[in-house]
C-alpha cells in the first residue's frame, strides 16, 4: 500500500493551526454576531446560513486546487484533490442527515424551546469538530495498514445492510444508558432555565435539561464518527482532506437541521441511498480499489454516490410514504 502523502503533516502543520484558526473565527462570529441573542432560527436564515457554508466549502476546495495545480505543476492531480475534497464533503453532508433527525427526537424528547435549539447546536458542533479531529488523526495511523483497511470496509458493508433493513428511525432517548446514567448521577431540573446549561439553587448546582441534550448528541455524533471518517478515508489516503472535508459538513449542520427540520420526515427513502453508499464505500475499501490498481476512479465514486443519495430523495417525494396508522373503514 503506497503510503505517499502530498500534504505530510511534517509539512503543513502550519495548515492545520491557521484552518483552525479560521473555524474557531468563524464560530466566534457566529455565536457572537449573529446569534449573540438566543432567537428561533427560520427558513430564510437557515437557508443563507446553508448557502454561505457550503459556499466557503466549495470556495476552500478552489483554493486547494490551485495550491494543488501550483506545487505539483500537474493537471491531474489536482483534478483528483479537488474531486477528493468534493466526495469526501458530499459523503460527510449525506450521512449528516442521520444526525438530523436524532436532532428532531431528541429536542422533543426534552423539550427545548426553538430560539434554544441552536444554542445546544453550536457546543454540539464544537464537541463533535473535538471527536472529529481525534478520530482523524487516529485513522492516518491505522489506514496505514491493509488489515485495518479491511476491518472497516466489512465494518461499513455490514452497516449499510444494517441501515437498509432495520425499522424506521425509532430512538427513544428515555431508555438510553446515557440518560439514565446521568439522571441517576447527576442534579437534573425538570424545567429549562433559559438558555443556560446549568443553575444554582439553594446553593446548589443542577444541569439543565438543555444540558442533557447536549450530552446526548455529542454521544450519538461518536457513533456517528465511526462510520463517516472511514468513509472518507476510503475516498481519500490524505489526511488533510479528511480534516478539512469533513470539518466543513459539520460546520453546516446546524443550518442545515433548521432547513430541513420540518420536512426531514418527507425522505423516507433517504435511508436506502445513505445505505447504499455505506455499502459501495466498504467494498471500495475490500474490493474495488484493489481492482483498479489501488484506487478506484474518484469521478466514478462521486457520481455513483451522487446518485445514491439524490435518487433516494426524488424517490421519496415521488412515493409517499405509508401512513403508519391507516385503517380500513369496515
């Protein structure tokens, strides 16, 4: 397995420190600027937030392909860091959906208020860029190993027949481990205390409801880790691309839970094109690589993931769903 990376991180260590420098600008600016005051988040804002994220996204993959183009001088492998970068964002985007509508139960579950659902949101993020970046450093090191390779593509396989199969989103945070743990452990208030994470009360500190939510996501989004970041790796052998494609789809997620919030339930067939695409990413990491000498065409693997999940999506609003309640009238 050929171990040559473009961007070692010897070399561009400096890029990381400034890319994060700049995710750290732009989180501060988001929570200190436009959202310093807790407020429901419509459709229009969500829908400019999504465009500006996606836009500085796609604006970041320009530039890396001209440094690209510059420092190798060559055409095509900048051709490949660029569609790299697209898939790799693409991918990460796609199954961000899954935690979309873990959002949609869990803010139920507790009740929190919409002009407080950012709020939980935007630390979520931060949480989960945290996991992210420890995920990604841990798999360029095991990637490097063809076995580890393997474990993963069968790991992926058997997921995305899993997600094809199982029941409908059926999440019941009531009987989760977690919750009651921390109910059982911690001070808990039954009611939210604006927008804050924890009160004092009679001298003594409670977590909010609000903060328990949190918990619960930046747990679930772990889970979530372990299927999207070698899934990305299968696309990609730099670890740089990972990072950076895969921190820009975190940082739309809020925006993007606020669009499609209320109307995520429409793609019920979104399961079976995330599925599918878990599938062909694992027998790219078992199988199909190998096939093409060591690396599957990239063009090839964004279209046939593009299909995937956009066709599952046309084809839930073409079919409707089943209603779970119908009864015949006798």
């Amino acid at each position: 397995m050929d171990q040559t990376l473009l961007f070692p991180f010897a070399d561009y260590w400096w890029f990381y420190l400034a890319f994060l420098g700049f995710v750290v600008g732009m989180l501060a600016l988001d929570l200190g600027v436009f959202h310093k005051k807790s407020h429901t988040v419509g459709f229009k804002e969500a829908t400019l937030w999504s465009i500006a994220w996606i836009s500085l996204a796609m604006i970041f993959n320009g530039i890396l392909y001209g440094y690209t183009l510059y420092k190798f001088g060559d055409q095509a492998i900048a051709n490949q860091v660029g569609l790299e970068f697209l898939t790799g964002y693409v991918i990460e985007k796609s199954l961000s959906v899954d935690n979309i509508f873990v959002f949609v139960v869990v803010f139920g579950f507790f009740a929190i208020p919409a002009q407080f659902q950012h709020r939980v949101l935007f630390f979520g993020i931060i949480g989960a860029l945290i996991f992210r970046a420890i995920f990604i450093a841990l798999g360029s090191v095991l990637m490097q190993y063809q076995a580890v390779v393997l474990i993963f593509g069968v790991f992926l396989i058997i997921t995305g027949f899993k997600m094809m199969f199982q029941s409908e989103h059926s999440i019941d945070p009531s009987h989760n481990w977690l919750i009651k743990f921390m109910r059982k452990h911690i001070r808990v208030t039954d009611k939210m205390h604006g927008d804050h994470f924890f009160v004092k009360q009679n001298g003594v500190h409670f977590a909010t409801p609000l903060f328990v939510a949190l918990v619960f996501m930046e747990f679930t989004d772990v889970i979530f880790a372990v299927d999207s970041v070698p899934a990305i790796f299968a696309v990609t052998k730099e670890p740089l691309i990972v990072f950076t494609s895969n921190i820009f789809a975190i940082l739309g997620l809020r925006s993007l839970y606020f669009l499609l919030a209320g109307v995520v339930d429409k793609f019920h067939l979104l399961k079976y094109g995330l599925a599918l695409t878990l599938i062909f990413v694992g027998l790219k990491m078992t199988w199909l690589n190998k096939m093409f000498n060591g690396h599957f065409p990239i063009g090839v693997s964004l279209g046939l993931i593009a299909f995937f999940i956009g066709g599952s999506m046309v084809l839930s609003l073409l079919i409707p769903a089943k209603k779970k309640n119908d009864t015949n009238p006798s």
